[in-house]
C-alpha cells in the first residue's frame, strides 16, 4: 500500500507540471491579432448553457443530489424486502425487515416532501 501511494506521488510530482503548461500563440502567424490592435474587451460564454442563473444552477444540483437519495431508497426496499424473504421464519430477521422497509417508506416520504419545496422555492425565485 504504501508503495502504490508513493508511486502514485512520484507520477503526480512528475507528470503534474505538464498538465499546466499554457500555449502561446505566435504573433506572426497567420489569422493572429497584433495584441496591441486588438479590442480590449473580453467576452466569455457560459459552461452552464444560455440563460444559466444561480437559482436554477442550485436547483439541478438540488434535484441530482434527490434523484441519488431516491435511488438509495430504491436499493433500501430491495434490501428490506431480500431480508423478509430470506428471514426463514427467524422473527428477528422479520422484524429487521420490517424496520428497513417502514424507515426507507419514510425516507421516501421526506424525499418527495424535499423535492416538493425544493421545487416551489426555485419556481417562486426565478
């Protein structure tokens, strides 16, 4: 382990300087602005996409990070449900059972009462 991690340093340490290097345009080639003619302005575009503000950025983040959880629940019921059948008439594995699939209905809940708001405050502020 600790030869992996040393390995992965001396790559990093070696090979990280090369990931910031900056190209340089020539000046004499052709379809290249003499910088001391060019506009002063500078215009960049947005990653995001046209009409990206910070409300909706917060809401898709919000959303994803919903769609994540509910898969987990998704997996909860499956796991809950595995424990049941698989209990083989062992009260305490029905019960564990039980347990997991009443908290993840609950965590369900929440999800969909989360998502709601969520989705009326981000409607309401944009």
């Amino acid at each position: 382990m600790k030869q992996l991690l040393l390995s992965l340093l001396i790559i990093t340490a070696l090979a990280g300087p090369a990931l910031f290097v900056s190209a340089q345009t020539d000046p004499k080639a052709p379809g290249t602005t003499d910088p001391k003619t060019a506009p002063s302005t500078v215009e960049l575009t947005n990653p995001l996409g046209k009409g990206t503000t910070v409300p909706s950025l917060i809401g898709r983040v919000i959303n994803a990070a919903l769609g994540i959880v509910g898969s987990l629940a998704l997996l909860m019921f499956v796991y809950g449900g595995f424990t049941w059948m698989l209990s083989g008439g062992n009260s305490s594995a029905v019960e564990k059972g039980k347990n997991i699939l009443i908290w993840a209905t609950l965590g369900l809940v929440i999800i969909f009462v989360s998502y709601a708001l969520v989705n009326f405050i981000i409607n309401t502020a944009t």
